[in-house]
C-alpha cells in the first residue's frame, strides 16, 4: 500500500489577518503561516494504515517557510519519503495545484492519495476532489476512519448530527481526512533532530503553472457585524461578576 | 446556454438536509437578477415526492437505483450530463459533505469554474464568500457562462426555500451508471451521550483555548455549579478530552440553549451553524477580533483561566 500525504499552509486565524493595498488580497508580509490541522490528521491516518497493513508513506508539500520542519516532522513520525515541491506558488488557485500535484502522482503511482478535507482559505474548490479527477480516482471527503479491504478500503464519511456512512472506495482513491482515528501524535524534537540528519527532502522543481481554473475577486473584506457583542472591560472578578448577573437575568440561575 | 439556476438538492434516508431550502432562497434572489427559473435537481429512487414543498420553478427529476442515497461516483456522473446537457448559468452545492464530494470534480471535469463558501449574493449578483474561519469576506462576479458555487448557511433562512405549492416536476433520463467505485455500505446512528447537549437549557462551551484534557475539569465545575453541561468545539473532541457526543457545530449538534458560555473558541463558521440560534451567547476569548465576538450578545477578553475559579466560585455564591 503506497499512500501520499500532500500538505498545505495556511495563514494562522490566531493572528490577525490585514488585506493588502490592492484590497483583493492578504497581506503577505505579516502572514504567519502553518499547517493546515487536517493535514495533521491526514499524516497521522496514513500512519495508522502503514503500522496496521504495512506499506509506504510520502508526504509531499509545496514549498513554504516551515515546509522542511513539517517534512521532518512527518518523517519522525514514520513517513518514508518526504517531497517538497519547488517554486513560486504564492497565491496560485487549488485548480492549479491540483494540476502540478496530479502530475506528481501519475509519477508515483500511489494506492490512496490522503488530502485534507479542506482548508480555511479556498476559493477556486478544494484540492482533493480536484486531483481526484484529473487522475480519474473516486473520491470521497469528510472522512474519519479507513479500514483497508480487498482492492478497496471502507471508509468512515461523516454527515451533520453525527451520523456516519460506511463507503467501500475502490483503490487507487482520493479520500479527504476529516479527522484521524486517534489524535495526531506527538513526536519529541530530539527525535526530529535525529531524523534531520538522515532523511533526505526531495525537491522538485515546477516551472510553468498553468492557472485556469481560478475565481476572479473584485474586493476582499473584514466582516462588518450588523451587533457585535457589548463588552465587558475590568479584570475577572468585575467580568465575573456581570456574567453571573447576565444568567441570573436569563432565569437559569 | 440558459440563465436558470439550479440547486442540487441535498437528501439522506428520505430527509432533505436543511441547507437544500437555504439554497432555494438563494437561487430565487439570483434568479430575479438573471431573469432565469429556479430548478431543484433531485437525485434519487422513488424520490420524486421530495420536492413536493420546494420552493422552485419545476423540479428536474433523475430517477435510478444507484441514485437513492448519495454516493460521490453515481452522483458526479448523472449531474455531469445533466449540467452539460442544460448549460444553466449557475449550480449551488451545498458547502458540506454532499456537495464538497461532487463539486469541485465537475468544475474539473466540465471545465465550469467553481466558487467555494458563498454566503449570499449580492443585489446586483455578485458572490459574497466567507474564507479564513469567518475572519475574511470576498465579493467578485460569478464566472461566466456557467458557475458552480458551493453554499453556506447564514445567509439566507431556510422557511424561504420553503412553498405549500408543489413545483412541477420534470423528468430527466440518468445516463448508464455502472462501473461505480463508490458504494455506501451501510449508515452507522451517532452514539447514544450520557447528555443530550439539544436539551440543555446552559452550556459551557470550550474550544482549543482550554489547551488540555486536564482543564475540562475547571469548565466541569462551573457547568455543575451553574446545573448545566459541558460542550465543545471540533478540536476539543478530535483530541479526545470530550466525547463526540458533546460536539457542537456543522459535524455535531444544533443546540439552542438560554444560556451559551463560549470559553477559547474562536467562533469558525462550522461552530457557530450548531449555536447560533442559542438565547443569549457570552463569548470569553483573549483575541478581541474573534469572530465568536461577531455572534455573542456579550464578550470579554479575560483570560480564561483568569475568569474560571472567579465565576465559579460567584456562581456558587449566587446559589
Ligand atoms: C467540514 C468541517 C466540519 C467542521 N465541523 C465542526 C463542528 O461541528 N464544530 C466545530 O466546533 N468545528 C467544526 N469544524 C472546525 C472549525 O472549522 C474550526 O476549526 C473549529 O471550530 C475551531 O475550534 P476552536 O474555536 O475551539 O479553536 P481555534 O479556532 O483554535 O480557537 C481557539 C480560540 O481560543 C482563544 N484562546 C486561546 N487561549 C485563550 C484563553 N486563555 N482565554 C480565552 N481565549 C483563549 C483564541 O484566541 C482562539 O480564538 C469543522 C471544520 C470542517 C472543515
Ligand atoms: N499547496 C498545497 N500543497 C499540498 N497540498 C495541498 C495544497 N493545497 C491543498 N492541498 C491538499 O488539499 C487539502 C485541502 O486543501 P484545499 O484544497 O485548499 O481545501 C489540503 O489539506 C492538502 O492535503
């Protein structure tokens, strides 16, 4: 079982985010970028699958500050292989990359492609089911478990409320990870350490994107709220004490 | 090429997902804009009946087997046809399991461009997108001639998808369907909690804020204090300090308590879906631009493991 993990960065929401002068972009240049969370479970799933079924695991990313920390990461995790796609993809469209990544994969041939279920910055669809098409692979999203079956896997898809569909995809399959069975591991940084020295990060390098496929944006904006909330000011017995007079006011308490 | 709009009605074991009606609303004010019909796709086995409060100009009905519940293979192939075949000036998916499954494959494969998180439309027809956890609105024209969208609640209310006058429905062949990859085996019903968080009248709700399984104890007592429950966002649950049963949001439960008492959670469109519509919401998060601020009737920006033992300890006072 050849399993590949490609991984996006997203800007961090814990900072705040500023829009260019151009005023239908972010601002780059204060943009703290970091993993998108999924990702970590998609990395953590296909984990899952190698020490249960055996097999390889590569994860691939493009280029960003912080990709080879992330690699490493992964590699000490236990990823076999780690590739980094080379390049200027700033501000390029899902439809894009997807394309450049659908490449890689004609290449690598793998039994299942694990994406994210979706990053918090699309706009163009998301990179999952992208790929999925152009290599002719099913796809199936908001995924949550995969057990390994015969030339397929049984995958658990989430629906609102809680409920859970068992889908049988018949491999080669894109699946986008909603979550891992078990949390995503902690690795120790003396074992990144350790794994700096010997795993190696495969680059390669993608010239000429071709960029249809994106969404035109003609403003980009904070959201004015029609209420914001009223604020409580003071330290937390003061604060504390309006809350408990807000309940009161309720009736529950 | 037509200026109708379609919506891909959302079903699963006979129930119509609330967010088809919500698109229903939208396409009628998009439809007013192009001069088009509004038409409800509706995929299924002896489904037809599904449409019967939709608010829509007629009902484009494909009826197979293979189509009775959803499944992102069937599916994808019989709406391909359908849009190739019709050319409508728009499609709306929903942004949700269903929809994300099947729409960004067809933009793909049909070569129509696809604009994710659309919350409205403008007046004069233009998208309206929420990307960066709620943080962040984009506007732009909707790609011509054809545009897929997939959609998020909020912006419209469902009763306005809704009609006591039954469209018309209008049969379309399914294309051949075999060679599927995708099949649905079985569903699994969501565990039976220990609470059912929908009936509570006061939640403490915690998100990523609270930083460790450890500190759910220090929420556990202020709910207990206040005879309430604890709940929480996704990243609480994935971790596993809380059960999936006390999840609140798009993947877990709708509640609508008096009180919602939101402790480090930053407010992303997916958790607010589920509490929105709660009475009173009281948000306590140290980023004074958290989008939680933008739905909570009161906020504060104390730290809360400074408020926690503060409140606690009033509450019980209060008693
Ligand atoms: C398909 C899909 C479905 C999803 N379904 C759900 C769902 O059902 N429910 C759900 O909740 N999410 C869901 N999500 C995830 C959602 O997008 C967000 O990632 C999630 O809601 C964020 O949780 P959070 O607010 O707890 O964490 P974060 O966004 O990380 O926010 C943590 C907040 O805590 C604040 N904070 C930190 N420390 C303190 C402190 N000491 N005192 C006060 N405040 C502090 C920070 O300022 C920050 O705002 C879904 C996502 C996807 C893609
Ligand atoms: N730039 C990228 N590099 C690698 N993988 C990506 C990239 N963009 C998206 N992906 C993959 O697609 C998933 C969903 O992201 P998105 O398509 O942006 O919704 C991510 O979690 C990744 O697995």
């Amino acid at each position: 079982m050849k399993i590949v993990v490609p991984i996006k960065f997203v800007p961090d929401l814990v900072e705040e985010l500023t829009i260019d002068p151009s005023g239908v972009a972010l601002d780059t240049a204060w943009l703290r970028l970091i993993i998108n969370e999924f990702d970590d479970h998609a990395v953590e799933q296909a984990i899952l699958l190698k020490e249960r079924g055996g097999g390889q695991v590569i994860v691939s990313t493009v280029e960003a500050d912080g990709s080879d920390d992330f690699l490493f990461t992964a590699a000490a995790k236990g990823a076999d292989q780690l590739i980094k796609m080379t390049g200027d993809f700033t501000g390029v469209n899902n439809h894009a990359l997807a394309r450049a990544y659908a490449e890689l994969l004609k290449e690598l041939k793998p039994d299942l492609v694990l994406t994210g279920v979706q990053a918090h910055n699309d706009l163009d669809g998301s990179v999952g089911p992208l790929l999925a098409e152009y290599l002719g692979m099913p796809y199936v999203g908001y995924v949550a478990g995969i057990t390994l079956a015969d030339g397929s896997v049984i995958a658990r898809k989430e629906y609102p409320g809680g409920l859970i569909a068992e889908i049988d995809v018949k491999l080669p399959a894109v699946l986008g990870i909603q979550a891992s069975e078990q949390p995503p591991r902690y690795v120790a940084y003396s074992k990144i350490r350790q794994v700096m020295g010997t795993a190696k990060i495969e680059e390669r390098p993608n010239a000429d994107l071709n960029l249809d496929g994106g969404v035109s944006i003609s403003r980009m904006f904070q959201p004015e709220a029609a209420e914001r909330a009223e604020m409580i000011d003071g330290d937390a017995d003061t604060v504390a004490e309006k809350i408990v007079a807000i309940i009161k006011e309720a009736g529950v308490l | 090429m037509s200026q109708n709009i379609f919506v891909f009605i959302e079903h699963v074991r006979g129930q119509v997902a609330e967010i088809s009606y919500v698109m229903l609303a939208a396409a009628r004010q998009l439809a007013q804009n192009t001069g088009g019909e509004v038409a409800a796709v509706l995929l299924g086995h002896n489904a037809q009946d599904l449409g019967k409060d939709f608010a829509a100009d007629r009902v484009l009905y494909i009826e197979h087997a293979a189509l009775a519940e959803f499944t992102s293979d069937a599916y994808r192939v019989a709406l391909a046809a359908l849009i190739q075949d019709q050319t409508p000036r728009a499609v709306l998916f929903g942004h949700s399991s269903i929809g994300m499954d099947v729409s960004s494959g067809l933009s793909a494969k049909l070569g129509y461009p696809v604009v994710s998180s659309c919350r409205s439309f403008t007046e004069d027809g233009k998208y309206v997108s929420q990307i960066c956890g709620g943080k962040i609105m984009v506007e732009g024209d909707i790609p011509s001639p054809t545009a897929l969208i997939t959609m998020l609640p909020g912006g419209y209310k469902a009763e306005q998808g809704k009609s006591s006058q039954a469209p018309s429905v209008t049969s379309v062949a399914a294309p051949a369907l075999d060679g599927l990859r995708v099949t649905l085996k079985q569903y699994i019903e969501p565990e039976a909690g220990d609470v059912d968080i929908a009936k509570e009248t006061m939640l403490v709700s915690v998100g990523r804020g609270i930083q460790n399984k450890d500190n759910i104890e220090l929420a556990g007592e202020l709910a207990s204090a206040l005879g309430g429950s604890v709940c929480a966002s996704r990243p609480v649950v994935d971790q596993g300090w809380l059960p999936t049963t006390r999840l609140v949001g798009k993947s877990g439960k709708l509640v609508k308590p008096k009180i919602y008492l939101a402790l480090g959670i930053s407010g992303a469109p997916e958790h607010v879906e589920g509490m929105s519509e709660s009475d009173v919401i009281i948000a306590v998060n140290t980023d004074p631009n958290a989008p939680i601020f933008n739905v909570a009737k009161y906020g504060t920006t104390v730290d809360m493991f400074d408020l926690l033992p503060a409140l606690t300890d009033k509450v019980r006072q209060a008693r």
